[in-house]
C-alpha cells in the first residue's frame, strides 16, 4: 500500500485534483481504489475525511466501474472515527455531532448496498467503526500486519458503522458478543481462523494481491453479482417463501442479461465467457 506521500503505483495520483485530499479515488480496469489518507493519525475519521470517503463511494456507483477496492494509507486501515475530533465536540457539549447518522450510517448502506463487489485490503489497524467499514465490504484480503480492534467498548460507546449487523453475519452472534464487549485486538491469523477474512498475505503482496482480486471481480458478471449481494442481504432477515420468491425474481432478471446468455454459449461452445457486465 502506499505510504504517506509515495506515489499511488499504478494508479493515478489523484491528491492535487481532488480538493479533499483525505481521500485518494481513482479508477483503472473498472476497479475503483479508494485509500483513506490521513497516514499521521492512522487514517482516522474525520467529518472532512468522512465527506471524502462518502463522496468517492458515490464516484464508484458510476456504471463504468464494476469491482471497489477500499483500503488506508500508511501502516493502518483506518482507526475509526478520529478521537481529537469527537473529544472537542464532547467538551463543546455537542455529543456526537450527529455524525453516526450524518456520515457513518449513509457511508456502510454505500458500501453495503453497493451494486458490485466491495473489496477491503487491510493493510494495518482496522479499529472501531475502521474495522465496521471492512466487516461492510464483501471481501476482505489482509496483510500478514493486520489487526482488528472492535474498540467501541473501550471508550464506552456500543457498536456502531454496522459492526452489530455485519460482525455477527461473519462470525455468529456469540463470537461478535465477545469480541465487542471484551474488545481484544487480534491479528490476521486469527482474522482468517474466524473467517473475517478470506486470505492473508505478506504485507508486500497485499497490493498486486488485492489488485488482482478487485480485478478478477471486475471482469466478472456484475449484474449477477448484485443480484447475489442483494439475495443474501434479503435472505438474512427473512422467511425462506420470502426468500425463495427473491430469488426467483433476481434469476428472471439475470436470465435475460446477454451476459446469461453469451456465458451458456460460451459453455456449450467450450469457450472461455467474457463479461461485459449487464
Ligand atoms: O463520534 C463518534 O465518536 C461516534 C463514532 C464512533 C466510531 C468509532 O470509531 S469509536 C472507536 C474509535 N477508535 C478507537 O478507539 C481506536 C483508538 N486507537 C487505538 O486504539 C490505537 O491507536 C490503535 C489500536 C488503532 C493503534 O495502536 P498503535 O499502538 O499501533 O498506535 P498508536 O501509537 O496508539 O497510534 C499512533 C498515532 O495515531 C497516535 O498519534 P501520535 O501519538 O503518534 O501523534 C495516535 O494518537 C493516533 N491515533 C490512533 N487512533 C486514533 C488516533 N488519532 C485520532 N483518532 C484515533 N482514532
């Protein structure tokens, strides 16, 4: 991953054209990269960084892109919602600031209900609603320097970005309990044993890794693939007649993209299917 003012590798450095530089977008083979920059403060949220992550999750809704690689720069992920921050507006006597509902909540429903596959590469520390963004992303890919932290009990506050929603799909509700009430930071070998994350890697790889994934995914059947993410969405809080009856619908849809269509000609002809997307 690039570090505090090295260059973005492949991808454009976008630092000078974008006015909040909290947060680098760009895009190459329809992969949005969106790196969270604040390297000095281990990417904490601020409301500035938080409007920038916002604003590039929206950039990723375009059509053109088809697969978003969310990741941090520096040696953290992101270490959730930046402390300096939320302790003046608690001696401001103004709480939170509405900032759960203002940036976070519409932040994870971005990622969440976004219409292609999400990828998180953590590269360091993911800590409270830092780690509810990679729960929120539908892969996650670490470096062997990874850590989680579900942090909020730490600082007295409950779950929040997600963590009560996602956490508990990953791991089942009596290892999210533990995890948020004890707060015990672990790494990514224990992140993979829980299955909250797919693959480890040397910190070295972790970028052409991630890469190559948010790649592969880019290339694939995009309609189906948000057919899938809403399917399991719609299924987790509801009956299996409900779900079935989804599922019916989305395949009616996805039946009649050229995608289906061009992929069973490719299978009978022995072909290798090209996805277009739709
Ligand atoms: O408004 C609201 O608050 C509602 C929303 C809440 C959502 C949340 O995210 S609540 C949870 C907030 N996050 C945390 O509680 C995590 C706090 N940080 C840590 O526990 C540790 O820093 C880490 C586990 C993330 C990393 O530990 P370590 O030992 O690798 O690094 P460090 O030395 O603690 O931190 C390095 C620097 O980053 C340090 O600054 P310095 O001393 O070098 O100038 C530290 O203060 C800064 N930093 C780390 N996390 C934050 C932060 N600065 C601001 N906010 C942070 N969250």
């Amino acid at each position: 991953m690039p570090g505090p003012g090295e260059p973005l590798g492949r991808h454009r450095d976008v630092r000078k054209e974008h006015p909040l530089n909290d947060v680098l977008y760009s895009v190459d083979d329809a992969v949005a990269t969106i790196v969270i920059n604040r390297p000095e403060a281990m990417n904490a949220l601020t409301v500035r960084a938080k409007t920038a992550l916002l604003e590039a999750l929206t950039s990723a809704q375009a059509p053109s892109v088809r697969a978003v690689l969310l990741t941090g720069s520096g040696r953290a992920f992101c270490a959730g919602q930046d402390l300096a921050e939320h302790a003046a507006n608690l001696e401001a006597g103004r709480g939170l600031d509405g900032t759960v509902r203002t940036h976070y909540n519409p932040i994870v429903r971005t990622i969440i209900e976004m219409d292609k596959p999400v990828v998180a590469a953590v590269n360091g520390v993911a800590a409270g609603a830092g780690a509810s963004l990679a729960f929120a992303c539908d892969l996650r890919i670490a470096s062997e320097k990874a850590r989680f932290a579900t942090a909020f009990s730490g600082i007295a506050l409950a779950p929040d970005s997600g963590a009560s929603w996602t956490l508990q799909r990953l791991v089942g509700t009596a290892r999210a309990t533990e995890l948020l009430l004890l707060n015990e930071p672990f790494g990514a070998k224990r992140a993979l044993e829980l299955g909250i994350v797919s693959r480890v890697v040397p910190a070295d790889e972790l970028d052409t890794a991630a890469r190559a994934l948010a790649v592969r995914l880019a290339q694939g059947p995009t309609s189906a693939y948000a057919a899938t993410k809403r399917a399991l969405r719609f299924a987790a809080t509801s009956s299996p007649a409900e779900a079935l009856e989804l599922e019916a619908d989305l395949q009616d849809a996805c039946a009649k993209t050229a995608d289906h269509l061009n992929a069973t000609r490719a299978f009978l002809a022995k072909e290798r299917p090209v996805f277009e997307g739709h």
